[in-house]
C-alpha cells in the first residue's frame, strides 16, 4: 500500500494544531515554535505532493479512497488535479509567513489581561483552518468537501471575533462589539451559503446515488446518468450560491470589509489569501464539472455579477478612509477578475483565473502583511494618519510600493500575467465585458497610488517621526514574498504548465471550445 501523501499533507496540521493547543499557557513561546516547524513541515509535504504530480498524467492522480459511511454512500476520496496542487502549494507557503507575522498578535496587552485568548490558541485556530482548506481542495467525494467547506468557519470565527486588530480608534470596548459583529456577520452569511448547499448536496444524492465527484462525472459524460434541465439548474445555484458567497461575488460580498478591517493583518491574509480561494476553486471542480449545461446557461448573469464586482470594489477602494477595507475592497475587484475569467468558458480565461488565484494570494499577503507591520507601529488604520513613512521607514515603504504595484498588475509583477489572460479570454468571446472590465485596472492604479502618496510621501508627521524600519522577523516574511511576485511575473511557466492540462479537461467537461480568431494568422 502506497504511502497517503495526501492525507498526511492535511493530518499534518490537524495534529499541530491540537499540540500547538495543548502546549501549557507558560510557554507561549513554546507553542508559537511548534505552529511554526508544523507548518514548514507541512510545506515539505505539499512540495512533495507538487514533484509527484504528473501534469500530463490521469486527471486526478495520488487518490485515495476509502468506505466511510457506507450506507449513505459517502466515501474517504481524495484526489489532485493541477489546479488543486497550485493551490495546495500556495496555501503551504503562504501559512508560515502568516504565523511568523502574528509572532505577537496574540500575546497580552499586560500581565494577567484576558482581553485575549491564550497565545496557543491563535496558532492552533491558524494550523486548524490550513488542514480544513487542504482537505477541501483534496476531497472527490461532494459531502467529504462540504464537511470540510463548512468545518473551516468555526476556527475562522474565533480568529476573526476572539483575535482581533488592536488598532482601534474608539477604544476596546467599542473594539471587542466590532469584532463580534464582523464575526457573526462573516458565519452567518457563510452558513447560509451552507445551508443552500446542503439541499443541494443532497438533492445531487437523490439524483445520482452516491457523492463521488468522479463517478458522478464519468456517468454524465457517457449518457448513463442523465439529470432534467431544471434539476441540473436548481441544484447548480445551489453549489454556486455558497460558492459566490465565500468567493465572495456582488452581492453577496459584504461580510468581507467588516471581517477583513477587525482582524489582525495575518488573519485577514488568512481568509482573502486562502480560505476565499476555496469558493473560486470549487467553480471550476465542481460547478463546472457537474453541471455543465447548467454552468453555460447561468454564464451571462454570473459574466454580469463579476463584471459589477470588478468596478464596485475598485470604486468604493478608491474612496476608503482605512487602509485594511481598501484592500477588502480591492480583493473583491480582483475576485470578480478570477470569476470572470471562470466563466468566459476559454482556456486562456479559465488558466487566467487560475493562475490569478495563486497570484492574487501572494500580491495581497504582500501588501497586506506589510500594511500590518504599518498599523502596528502607529497604532491606526486610518490612512489620514500617515504622512512621510518612506523618509523614515524606507525599507518598509519599499516593499508596501511593491505589494501595491502588484495588487495594480504592473508588467513584470506576476498578478499581469493572470489578469493579461483573463481579459484576453474574455475578450474573445465577450468583447463587450472585457472592455469594461478593463476600468477596473485604471481604478487599481488609483486608489493603489493615491493610498501610496497619502501614507508613504509628503511631510513627515510627528506621529511616524520615530516610526522603526522592517525588523529582521519581518524582513523574513516579505522578502520571499517579493521575490515570488518578480519571479513568477517575469517567468510563470512553472504554474501554468502544471494548471493549463486541467483546464483544458474542464473545457471539455463543459463542451467548449476557444473561439476561432476572424483573421487568420500569417504562414
């Protein structure tokens, strides 16, 4: 029996978080160590998981697949595509900087506070929701990925309402109401979506008799599992509701500022980084590949709901006063890029988002992160605040230019060639959307730009007079970060060799085919 790669790549963590847990409360330090060496670890299984896989071998290769509950038929299966192992691998690279950068955001305020939870329990919460979200893109089976779907929002809910920023202007009181507010309103917006899904789940069980995403598939595609057209429907906007809304997608996105703005800079990385991933991941596994005809009939609303994303999110980006729900609000403009180039039903569309999903997670922690390290020193997210930083902070207005150079897709930078794809997939089949979405680039330069110049030039402020450099920890977090976003902008052949045989499997899925180009190419 073959060794299971990717049960371990997901145990992993599980198990690190119920030992970074148990690690006694005075030895704080202790735990944060432990959450750490758990997560590379857990990196060095997902690397492994990336050298294993065949770009042009089976389409789900490393399976794994096991009886559970026998009499509902629900079974052990995991599987990886290449669009699953580029996000397995961004998610593994992506949790030990977000630990290193929470080094101290769970420690007391004072001896003896208990303004916040135990030190543990924050890296725990961490590891916790990084095993969740690599079962999630690990599960065949429908109802093993919507356990581990609706699992992750118990530990988000604790690191959003029981961790969050401490730079608050009106005072911790007002602090602890917000926090449980975001809290509350990010679960119960994703339960809904939950909820939805379940009936659907369901009703895929009552149609098809058993919930393996393969088996499921393979009998649509030869005739002997045939669905009504209205079932198909119905149960397609039931996947793709909770989709939307972890996504998240217009309208159904405005859980995302308030969660975003009240946790602390790693967390909110945590969930528009990682766990929002999940949404636009489960489009294209299981939207697209289990209701087909349903996916191309639902295509010109969801082209129009991400076209409105794109421009309503850079448009109120533009106009934000704090520097965390600018960038909730960018993410949402850029969500709606990674959407549309789902549904535009190209491959250059469809390797486009997802080369934009692992993109994406890298630019945000970047300028996120370091927009963290930002609100720690003054204490304000509030971007009035600022004034002058790159006179005496260079290092740290460096790389924040960078991480916002990247969030606006500047050539050279890896977040251009995912959005250069996107648009152009687009554009070959929906001319129309593709020259609007293209608004949404100049609005990322604007309010990219003007947040740079109201925070980093200008008079130096006295507040920020005395305002610390990047220290060494941090150094460590952003530097490699900085060092993907040139690389894979100058050279994304790594990624896209590994996704691209698995979007064109998804084309096939869906019966489609690029457009011709109406002038044919000189010989």
């Amino acid at each position: 029996m073959s060794f299971p790669l990717l049960t371990a790549t997901a145990a992993l963590p599980a198990l690190g978080a119920v030992a970074t847990a148990a690690v006694p409360a005075a030895r704080r330090t202790a735990a944060k160590w432990l959450a750490l060496v758990v997560s590379l670890a857990t990196l060095a299984l997902a690397v492994t998981v990336l050298v294993r896989f065949d770009p042009d071998g089976s389409r789900y290769q490393l399976t794994e697949s096991h009886a559970w509950i026998k009499d509902f038929g629900v079974r052990y299966e995991l599987g990886v595509d290449g669009i699953a192992v580029a996000l397995i691998a961004l998610t593994a690279v992506l949790i030990p900087f977000i630990i290193l950068a929470g080094w101290h955001d769970a420690d007391p305020l004072e001896t003896g506070s208990r303004r916040w939870r135990p030190t543990q329990g924050f890296f725990a919460l961490i590891l916790a929701v990084e095993a969740m979200v690599i079962v999630s893109f690990e599960a065949t089976d429908v109802f093993l990925f919507y356990i581990f779907f609706e699992a992750m929002l118990i530990p988000m809910y604790f690191l959003i309402g029981g961790f969050g920023d401490r730079a608050h202007e009106h005072g911790e009181e007002t602090a602890a109401t917000q926090r449980s507010y975001a809290a509350v309103k990010f679960l119960l917006y994703n339960l809904a979506g939950g909820l939805i899904m379940l009936a659907a789940v369901i009703g895929l069980y009552v149609v098809a008799g058993n919930f393996s995403l393969t088996q499921i598939a393979e009998a649509r595609a030869n005739g002997s599992l045939h669905m009504a057209t209205s079932t198909e429907r119905w149960l397609f906007l039931g996947f793709f509701f909770a989709f939307a809304v972890k996504a998240p997608l217009w309208p159904l996105h405005t859980w995302l500022p308030n969660a975003m703005q009240e946790s602390t800079a790693p967390v909110a990385v945590l969930i528009t980084a990682v766990v929002d991933k999940v949404g636009t991941f489960a489009m294209l596994r299981f939207c697209l590949q289990l209701f087909p005809e349903a996916s191309k009939w639902a295509t010109p609303v969801i082209l129009v709901l991400a076209l409105i994303s794109i421009v309503y999110g850079a448009l109120l980006a533009v106009g934000q006063r704090d520097i965390k729900r600018l960038v909730a609000y960018a993410s949402i403009s850029h969500f709606g890029f990674i959407i549309m180039g789902i549904f535009a039903m190209t491959s250059q569309g469809q390797s486009g988002a997802t080369l934009y999903m692992v993109n994406h997670g890298i630019s945000t922690a970047a300028l996120m992160l370091v927009a963290g390290f930002l609100i720690s020193r003054r204490g304000s997210r509030l971007i009035a605040d600022y004034g002058g930083v790159q006179k005496v902070a260079p290092v740290l207005a460096g790389t924040f230019l960078i991480g916002g150079l990247a969030t606006l897709s500047l050539p050279g930078l890896a977040p251009f060639v995912s959005e250069f794809l996107v648009l152009v997939g687009t554009f070959t089949r929906y001319p129309v959307i593709g020259v609007i979405a293209t608004f949404g680039i100049v609005l990322a330069a604007l309010y990219t730009l003007v947040l740079y110049q109201r925070t980093m030039t200008g008079p130096v402020k006295p507040e920020v007079s005395a305002m610390p450099d990047l220290r060494v920890r941090e150094l460590v977090v952003v530097a490699p970060l900085i060092v993907l976003l040139i690389f894979l902008g100058v050279y994304p052949k790594p990624v896209t060799d590994i996704v691209n045989p698995a979007v064109k499997q998804t084309m096939s899925d869906v019966q489609k085919k690029d457009p011709k180009p109406e002038v044919e190419a000189a010989k």
